[in-house]
C-alpha cells in the first residue's frame, strides 16, 4: 500500500500545482522558471521579497519587439516590478494561460499572484497600468480600509465588518463593486458609507481587495 500511494504522489502534487485555473488571484505563484528581458532563464523565487513581477504567458509564436520590451521593462522598474515572460510554446505557458492565447499576471513580493488577466499580453503603459492599479489599491486599502479588515483581508474586529481574504475568489470585480454601493456626486468623486473617495482611487481599491 506504501508504495502505491508513493508512486500516485507525484500525480497529485502535479494536481495541486497546476489547478483547472493554473493560478488565481490570492493564491501562490508556482516557482517554476521564466526569462527576463536579456532571455536569461530565471526562478520566480529569485525575486522573492525583491520585488514584484509582470508575468507574461505569451501564446506560441509570440514575441514582442526588442524596443517593445526594453520600453516595458523601464516602465515597470520605476514600479519596482520586474517583468518576466514565459515562451509560448513552453509547458508552464500552456498551463498558465489554461487555453486563452495568451494571459498577463501580477505576484508580488511574497510570490502570490495578485492580478490575472487571461486572453491578452500586454506591455508598455498598458502593462504598467495594470500593476500601478494594484499598488494604488493596496496604498489606498490600507490608508483607509485595513483598520477594520486587516491588512490581509482575514479581520473583522469592526461592527458588522465581515472579513475580506477570499472574496476575489467568489466575487467578480463588478460584484464587489455592487456591494459597496457607491452613490454618485460627480465625474470624480463617491460616495460610500457617508465618505467622499476619488473614483480613480475606489477602482484601485476594487482591484486590490479582489486580489486578497
């Protein structure tokens, strides 16, 4: 019996890496191996409380320009976020991208991914939108919002605060937006439990808390 469940254990450890959705937000980031810019392979765990990392899965055949990388890259340093990218025709892009042509992922410092947008792999300002997006909600989140949630999301010290680790798990962007119930003042501004916020900066915030 030992050595059957010895042998099946490769199996499903490969089961629990690569889940039906490779990663989702919340979730760690496989150290598997990218490349960088210069097309030097590297582990993801390289950069492991460094900084944080664009990952993109491009579909095969895929290849941005030299300019188009080295403009990317510029964009994302002044982020303090390395970009890496994984060759379509590898393994860890099939499973990544999980049959989209392509997919763009944000992980943090930590090595969990934050952001996942399958069917598109973006560069330049478009990729550092995507990332400064992220660090705008978690500034904003935990200006504001971490006193009663936690800066992870799993607090509910605050009345009839319920805790918000997970929630981009079962909840859609959209979903999450509707349950803030935002009133509208003008073009620039919110309303949301009798305080005044930016729009920019409630948008940032739902993609931030989407990621917990």
């Amino acid at each position: 019996m030992r050595g059957r469940v010895f042998r099946i254990g490769p199996a499903l450890a490969a089961c629990l890496l690569w889940p039906a959705w490779a990663v989702k937000p919340g979730e760690p980031a496989p150290d598997i191996t990218a490349r960088d810019g210069r097309g030097a392979e590297v582990r993801l765990s390289t950069y492991r409380q460094k900084s944080h990392i664009a990952l993109l899965a491009q579909a095969a055949g895929a290849a941005p320009a030299q300019a188009v990388w080295d403009d990317t890259c510029r964009r994302l340093a002044a982020l303090d976020t390395v970009v890496l990218w994984l060759p379509g025709d590898g393994e860890p892009s099939r499973k990544l991208r999980d049959g989209a042509p392509a997919a763009t992922f944000l992980i943090d410092r930590n090595g969990v991914v934050r952001r996942v947008l399958p069917g598109r792999l973006l560069t330049g300002p478009d990729l550092a939108g995507f990332v400064e997006l992220w660090l705008t909600g978690k500034a904003v989140y935990n200006a504001s919002c971490a006193r009663c949630h936690g800066e992870d999301g799993d607090l509910n010290i605050c009345l009839d605060v319920k805790p918000l680790a997970g929630i981009g798990r079962r909840l859609t962007e959209a979903q999450i937006r509707e349950r803030l119930r935002p009133g509208e003042i003008n073009d620039r501004e919110l309303l949301i439990r009798g305080q005044t916020y930016r729009r920019q900066d409630v948008d940032a915030v739902i993609a931030y808390v989407a990621s917990l």
